[in-house]
C-alpha cells in the first residue's frame, strides 16, 4: 500500500509540475518528508513562502506554519493543510482574547509593553500583537527578536512559551529577578500586577510537552554512559535542561551543529524524534546519533503519507469541477493586515 501511495504522490507532483509545491516541517515522519520540494524549521518555511511561484503549496506541518505561509502567500496562491485538525497545542494555549484582556492590564497605566509572540501561536494572536505594535519570532531568530522588542517599549511580553522566553533572556543576560511568569490560572484573577510592573520580561505561561520531556536526569545517563558525548537541545526545554546541554538552539542550529560534528563523535539530540532519527540515518557511518529520549509531536503526525495523498486527490478534483477545496487554509479578511504586519516585521528585523 505505501509502495502505491508513494507511486501516486509522486505522479500528481510530476502532473502538476510548477504549479505545485510541497514544504515539509523537518518533524515530519520520512514518508512525508520524502515527497517535499522544500524542508526546513518554522522561519525558513515562512521566508521561502514568499519566494515559492506556484499556483498551489501544500504545507506538510501544524495549522499555524500552514496559516504564516498563507499570510505570505501571493493573493493568487492557495494553500492546502492534508490535515486540517493538526494544531500544535503550545500555540492553542494563548486564546487571543485572553491576551488582548492580558495587555489591556499590563498597559492601563501607561506603560508600554511590546508584545512579542512565538510563530507557534494562532493567527488571531498574531494579529492582536501586530495590532499593538509587536512582531512574531521563532526559535532561530528569539535573541535578536528579544532586542528589538526592548528597543520599543519599557517591557516585552513573551508569549506563548515561557521556556523560550526565559532561554533567550538568559542568553541575553537578563536576571531572574527581571523576568515574571504571568498566573493566569484563572484568567485574569491572579494576575499579580504588581510583580509584573517590576519585570522587564513577562512570560506567558505556554510550554511544549513534546520539548517538556527532556528532563536532567536523562542528560545526566548520557554523562555517565557516553563520556565525552556532546549533548545538543531545542529551547523549548526547559531552562534547567538548557544550562546542563553543551548547547542549544533551533532546529536549523540543531541540524547544523551536528553536521559540523568531527567524525566518530557521539551526540545525544533532545527535539522531535523524526529529526533525530533522519540526523542519525544521514550521518550513519560517521557518527553516533541518539535521542535523549524519544519524543514524537502527535500534532506533526497527524500528518501521514495517506493524508498527503488524499489532499492531493482532493485538489486535482477541485481543479477539475472548479471548486474550493476543505483542504484549504483560509485567513480570516480581519485578520490578514495586523497578522501579515507582525510576521514582516520579523522579516525585516532579521532580513
Ligand atoms: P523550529 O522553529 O525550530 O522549526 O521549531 C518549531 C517547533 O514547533 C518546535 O517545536
Ligand atoms: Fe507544537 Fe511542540 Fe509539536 Fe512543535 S513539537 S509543533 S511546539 S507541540
């Protein structure tokens, strides 16, 4: 069946020819990946969007990496998410109202507090932090992201991942007793505004518990098992994982770090299973690749060879009776200018 499935992909890809393009998250399963054009992490996909020329993209990854390449998107573009329902659930911990009522606290008494969100966040986030004079950032780019923030207000509001946030801020330095993870356990009700008007960085209290499974103890069993191994981690984990790694950062750093490895050296990887399995596989023979634990985002693999295929189907046949496809992504028209700002902003601070 897979042999069959892989068999008709790639004659849709070759009947399409230009007018389609497949970009593929890196944590995407093999037999996905397989079939893409373009691979990459959440901010080269963004960036290559607005160079991709074909009438349709189908976008192998999570809602909202499908929704930021919508928004980049040429207006004649489409494009299509295989599976619909895949939304990663760190960006669904930010509900836009929420934030909106959140920064209506933080800003009553004047002060200015720029909003900055991680891309894994909706695009009606998106657009509340466009609206209010923020800017999006990804894992790669939250250090430099960070410093413009601050060269805009008095303080950043960091959302929605708090590990992010407090990673990048002790790279830059910035003392605990300047940073304040906002309780918004029930909604608005603890809010400590006090605390909040001391700290220079405010952290929504949003984690990935794909990268929350990384815990000390297992770098600690690499140590004793493979001494000398180097351990590398995404900065999704949490802080006390970060400080114990040999380093850290995104997944294009991730790829790169290992790359640059010398031969015969072992590396303990703490991402998502499928890009420590592929890293592994290209570098067999030359290195030794492990998991720190194996971690899958069951987000990610919502998406399969099947969901692919049926995407594809579907297209040809709208194509076909000229009609509009459920695989779709479509941005709300409200939406698209204060989202579409926030994300090139990023753009144009880090071009
Ligand atoms: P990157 O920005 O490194 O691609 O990460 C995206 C993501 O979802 C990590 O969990
Ligand atoms: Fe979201 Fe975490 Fe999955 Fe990335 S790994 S898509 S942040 S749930």
């Amino acid at each position: 069946m897979s042999g069959e499935l892989y068999d008709y992909i790639e004659e849709e890809r070759a009947r399409f020819g230009e007018d389609l393009t497949i970009l593929g998250h890196h944590y995407q399963e093999e037999n996905v990946i397989r079939h893409t054009d373009l691979r990459g992490d959440s901010l080269e996909l963004a960036r290559r969007t607005s160079s991709v020329r074909s009438k349709y993209i189908v976008f192998c990854g999570v809602y909202f990496m499908a929704e930021s390449s919508a928004l980049l998107a040429a207006p004649a573009q489409r494009v299509y998410l295989p599976e619909p329902s895949a939304e990663c659930s760190m960006a669904l911990m930010s509900p836009a109202s929420l934030l909106g009522e959140v920064l209506d606290a933080l800003t009553r008494k004047g002060r200015k507090v720029i909003p900055l969100a991680y891309v894994n966040s909706t695009l009606a986030v998106k657009a509340v932090v466009g609206g209010r004079q923020g800017a999006v950032c990804t894992s790669a780019n939250a250090r430099r992201m960070l410093e413009w923030a601050w060269s805009q207000g008095e303080a950043v509001l960091f959302l929605p991942d708090k590990n992010l946030g407090r990673n990048t801020a002790d790279l830059l330095g910035i003392p605990a007793e300047e940073q304040h993870i906002l309780n918004l356990k029930d909604g608005l009700r603890r809010l400590d505004l006090e605390a909040a008007a001391q700290a220079r960085l405010l952290l929504w209290p949003g984690f990935c518990s794909i990268h929350t499974r990384f815990h000390l103890r297992q770098i600690e069993r690499v140590r004793a098992e493979c001494p000398g191994a180097r351990i590398v981690v995404h900065p999704e984990c949490s802080p006390e994982v970060v400080a114990a790694a040999d380093v850290s950062g995104s997944t294009s750093f991730i790829i790169r770090f290992v790359e640059e490895l010398p031969d015969g050296a072992t590396v303990a990887v703490g991402t998502e299973i499928n890009l420590v399995e592929r890293l592994a596989e290209r570098h067999k023979g030359r290195l030794t690749v492990l998991p720190l634990v194996e971690s899958a985002c069951t987000h990610m693999a919502q998406t399969t060879e099947e969901s692919l295929a049926a995407a594809l189907r579907d297209l040809a046949a709208c194509e076909r009776e000229g009609r509009g496809s459920r695989f779709q992504v479509r941005i709300a028209e409200d939406l698209k200018n204060p989202a579409k700002a926030a994300l090139e902003r990023m753009l144009r601070v880090c071009a």
